[in-house]
C-alpha cells in the first residue's frame, strides 16, 4: 500500500522558549528544528506497515526550502518518497495548509494513497484540524488520536484512550487518520539511511496561499512562568526540610505527618 | 451578533466534564460581551434523550442543574438514530444545521480529544477558520472576534483576530491560573440559583456517511490512581539512570497514594511506557504535588504540568530549568534523595 505521511517543520525547543523581539515567532536562532513528535510516529508506523505488507511511504511536508531537512530525516527513517510545498517563509494557517495538501494528493500522479497519516496536532500551531479539512476536501472518512492501527484487508481499525475508556473505530479505506506519540516507539535512523536521506530527490510543488480567518497578532510566553525555587538543601540533608514541606502541602500518610510544635520528632498520631 | 452562542457539553459520570465547565465560562463571558447573547448548551443523545429522567444516559438530568449554575439560557439536545455513541462528523453536521437554524453567533467547545475533533470538523463542513486551545475570546466588531490562545501547548500565547460570521472555538481546559477567564460570576442567569433552563430538542438531518465513523467505547479500563486524576505524581527524568531505577520512585509514590510520571526521554528510551508521559505528547496532570526527580524540565514536559499545584523539583544541576519553574528544590543527586525520603516516611509512620 503507497501511505502519505505529512509532517510540519517546527523549532526545537528545550527548556525554555523565546519569542523574537517583534513578537512575531518563536526565536531559533539557538536552536535547530525537527517534525512534531506525534508525526515522527506516524512515519514509524507507515514504515513497519510497508514493511509488513509492501508499498511505500511518500514525506510531504509544507515550509520553507530549509524544510527539506526534515523530509530527511524521514526518509532516514525509512520513508520512500519526499515531497516539499515549498513556500516564502510566512505561516501558512490550516485552511491554507489544508488546501495545498489535498491539492498535492491530485499532483502527485496516479497514486491514490489509500491511507493518509497525520500527527494529532502540530507542536508549535497546535491547530488540531488540518488532517480533518484534508479528509473532507478529499472526501474521505477521518479519525483522529489514535494509539492503535491495524489494518484489515478492506479498512482499518483504529483505538484510542479517552477518559479512561477505550474507545473502537472501524473505517473503510482511502482513510485518512491522525495519530498521537505512543502508538510506536519510532527508530533511529540508521546510517544506511542516513546516506540514502541526504542523497534521495526530494519533488517541490509550490502551492497558493490564501488567508485562513485567523490573523495572528503576536507571540508571548506567560508571565507566570519565570520564577526561582526556594533551595530546601543539598542531597539527603534536605530530607528533614522536604518532610516539613510535603507536610504543608498535605501529602504525607496520615501517620507519618509530623506532628506541629513536636520539635519533628515524628510522633505518630 | 444577535443569534446565541451554543458550547457542547460533553458529560462524564458526575455530570458535565470539568473542560466543559471551562467551556461553558468562556462561552458565558462571551455571549454577555456579544450584547447578552443567549447561551445554549448542546448535548448529544439518542432518540428520546431529552425525556429521560432520572435514568442513564441522563442527557436531561444531570446537564441542565449543573448548566443553569453556569448561566445557561437553554439546553439543546440534538438527538437522533445513531447519536447514542459518539459520531464525531455526525456531531458536526447538528452543529452545522443548529448554526443555521439559530443564525448562532459562536460554538465553544472544551479542547479535549472529542471537542477538537467536532470542532475540526465544523470548521471543514461549514468553511470557517477556527481557532484552537482559547484562553479568552471577546468580539471586535462585526464578524471578527479578539482573541488569545495557547501554542506549544500553553508554554507560548498567541493574541489573534479571528473573522468569521461564526466563531468556532476549542477551548483550553489547563491555562494558567493567570491566563484564565474566569467565569462570570456575577450573570444575571446564574443569580437564580435552582431554576433549570428549559430543554427544547433538536433533530438533525444526517445521511449514512455522517454516521459511518463512529466509536464503539469499550468497558472501563482497571480502577486505580489515573495519571491525569493522581493527587500525587512522582516524576522521574533521565536523571534516574534506567529503567531499575523506578522502582525507588514508585515506592515512594505508593506511600504517598499516587503514581509515577515520566519525561519524554524516558519514554523514547523504552525505559517506561507511553502511558506514563507527562508532558505536551503525553497526559497533563494536575495533582496537589508534582515532585519532579531528575527532570531537566524542558518546555514539552513542564506544558503537561501548568496546573499542578505545587512543584517540587529534586536534581543534581541548580541551573535545570526545573528549578525556575519549581516552589522547591532539592539539589542532588535522586538515588540519593529519594531512598532517605523514604526511609523518613516510612520511620515517621513506625514511631
């Protein structure tokens, strides 16, 4: 089976995130990119279906040209097939996504692509949505979230975790279906992979773009989030002060909560 | 804006889920901005949904009481064959046919894993943009609405104008204390204490492609301390060296009657499973205590943690970003910290 899997560029961020001083992005400049990590599953699992059953994976991602690498990437990690929506460098929303996407499934030749897979929602926009517009302007059934995927001749059926319940769909193919982290352990690329990546065609097909409804403004980060812990002490030293906190905080067995004004002799109710 | 403001409600067994409650208080601020909309609550059901009382499913009991607190004007039960499960496109297309026949102004919905999904599908039915993982939302004039959302799953905000006749919102059911809209208190609906809004009933039109995805929910999963739900959560990071080195973390989380957590780099390593993620691509939790043990804390893990109540940070390196995001630390080294942690529990509870 020919699988699309489509993938978002977005920064690489560690512990802390910066906005540029016109408020406008993120700040890269310290850091690299990669795919959102719901996507890097959903390449894994394209690969291990193609594996099992034949076929082939085609990456597509939309971006900038630098976006390439991370079609890379992807095909290091045994994906097929790289595309690039390559565009000016301006964020593209999800209807205008959305819209190059289905676009590209009819450029892309002949082949239907019987399933396409998405991320859930990408790390950085956190849309949620672009899968699902791409299954309607294709007209083809979508779900979303999921953790499990089997295939089964015809269709596929596909779970996912909400509120502590499992919860089934059955779905006929051409599909399209978006997945969260956890549905694979995706691999690391190996170096026979690595090599075919950096030499591997990647096909650039240049979408319009169109306004999407929701105009962004600008960027920060919250203000709550910048604050110093108070030290309680160096290594097992600290145990005593830590006990006091948990105490205060009210998590401590009822009978090991150290008893106020005892001096924290520990006395037991 | 004259027509109402509808906001899904989803229900769990003691009544509307709390990201629906969110929903419903941005929904409310919302329509009392918008010029006193009316504000409609909409819940799914079987044919005959909106007449039983007192029985389970109980679309028409639980919902409204706990609705009319939030300043509901009317609940609308969209029924029909094949609305008894969840059915997210047929979900959307009552919507759609509900937006048309009210002229609604907005649909709020919790950004859960159903919300975003109806929402999504909304968004694709009816051509409008949407905007996901609200914090605030207030109209700027005709058909165009001033808002604020999260990215990076609430570690950076977005201001946005959103335009559109209609306004379809998720919203965010962890923002930060101080980033929330809190519901308006002081509503004239919700000042009339025990009154219950009206029910009226609404029948959509749905085709046999409507209906062909839909979930068939399986029993339960084992009771126990849930991650999402856990009053304590234990976190360890790539601090704790390997996988034998939980078995220190989940003996002190046993003590304290919660569970264990881990950082990404734990899961990607095999070291825990998936299930056990707290952070953006895994659950977010909001316990009494986090006590986070070596966790460098980077932003994807600390966005699972936004409103967990107090933060205890136990690493080696006083420079972690953890610490800046901590009420407390400890500096050293874990293996060290956590056995003397529970030795002291455990000597307080023998004494």
């Amino acid at each position: 089976m020919d699988i699309l899997v489509c993938v978002k560029r977005v920064p690489m961020v560690g512990g802390k995130v910066v906005v540029t001083a016109d408020g406008q992005e993120v700040d890269t400049r310290m850091s690299g990119f990669t795919v959102s990590p719901h996507e890097e599953c959903a390449v894994e699992e394209a690969v291990r279906i193609t594996e099992r059953s034949g076929g082939s994976v085609t990456v597509l991602t939309l971006g900038p040209p630098e976006a390439a690498d991370q079609v890379r990437e992807m095909l290091a990690l045994g994906a097929h097939r790289g595309v690039l929506l390559e565009t000016d460098g301006r964020e593209w929303g999800p209807v205008a996504t959305s819209a190059a996407i289905a676009w590209a499934v009819g450029e892309l030749g002949p082949t239907p692509f019987p399933l396409i897979l998405f991320g859930n929602e990408a790390a950085d926009t956190g849309g949620y949505q672009v899968g699902i517009r791409v299954a309607h302007a294709l007209g083809r059934p979508c779900v979303t979230g999921i953790k499990r995927l089997e295939l089964t001749g015809e269709g596929l059926r596909a779970g996912r975790e909400y509120r502590g319940a499992q919860e089934e769909f059955e779905v006929a193919m051409p599909a399209v279906v978006s997945v969260k982290e956890g549905i694979n352990l995706p691999r690391y690329p190996s170096l026979p992979g690595r090599l075919r990546a950096k030499r591997a065609q990647i096909t650039v097909l240049r979408p319009q773009w169109q306004a999407d409804g929701l105009r962004k403004v600008g960027l920060r980060v919250p203000a709550s989030s910048a604050t110093r812990a108070q030290v309680l002490g160096q290594g097992a030293d600290a145990v005593p002060e830590l006990m006091r906190v948990l105490g205060e905080i009210g998590v401590l067995p009822s009978v090991a909560r150290p008893r106020a004004g005892t001096g924290g002799d520990g006395a037991a109710a | 804006m004259s027509g109402p403001v509808l906001c899904l409600l989803e229900r769990d067994g003691e009544g509307v889920a709390a990201g629906s409650l969110r929903a419903l208080g941005l929904a409310r601020s919302l329509a009392d901005a918008a010029g006193g909309s009316q504000l409609t609550a909409v819940v799914f059901g079987p044919p005959g949904a909106e007449h039983v009382v007192g029985a389970e499913p109980v679309v028409a009991d639980t919902v409204p009481a706990d609705a009319a607190a939030a300043g509901v004007s009317d609940v609308c039960v969209v029924s029909g064959e094949g609305l008894s499960g969840y059915a997210p496109l047929a979900w959307a297309r009552g919507l759609e046919q509900l937006i048309a026949a009210e002229q609604a102004c907005a649909v709020v919905a919790a950004a859960t894993d159903h919300g975003s999904e109806v929402i999504a599908h909304l968004g694709a039915l009816t051509g409008l943009p949407v905007a996901a993982n609200c914090i605030a939302v207030s109209p700027a004039g005709a058909d165009s609405w001033q808002l604020v959302r999260q990215r990076w799953a609430g570690s950076v905000l977005e201001d946005a104008v959103l335009d559109a006749p209609c306004a379809l919102l998720t919203v965010a059911t962890d923002a930060l204390p101080g980033d929330a809209v809190a519901p308006e208190s002081g509503s004239p609906a919700a000042s009339d204490g025990a009154s219950r809004p009206p029910v009226r009933m609404f029948g959509p039109v749905l085709d046999d492609a409507d209906l062909q995805v839909c979930a068939t929910e399986s029993a339960e999963q084992s009771a126990g301390v849930s991650l999402a739900t856990a009053r304590v959560v234990v976190g360890g990071g790539r601090g704790v060296g390997g996988p034998e080195g939980f078995a220190a973390l989940e003996e002190l989380a046993g003590l304290l009657g919660g569970v264990v957590g881990v950082s990404r780099v734990v899961t990607s390593q095999g070291w825990r499973p998936h299930r056990q993620q707290v952070g953006q691509t895994g659950t977010k939790i909001s316990p009494e205590l986090y006590l986070a043990c070596g966790i460098s804390g980077a932003i994807q893990h600390m966005a699972g943690c936004l409103t967990a109540k107090h933060i205890v940070a136990v690493n080696t390196d006083p420079d972690a970003p953890i610490i800046s995001r901590a009420e407390y630390a400890v500096i050293g080294d874990l293996n060290e910290v956590i056995p003397a942690l529970v030795a002291a529990i455990r000597a307080a509870g023998d004494s």
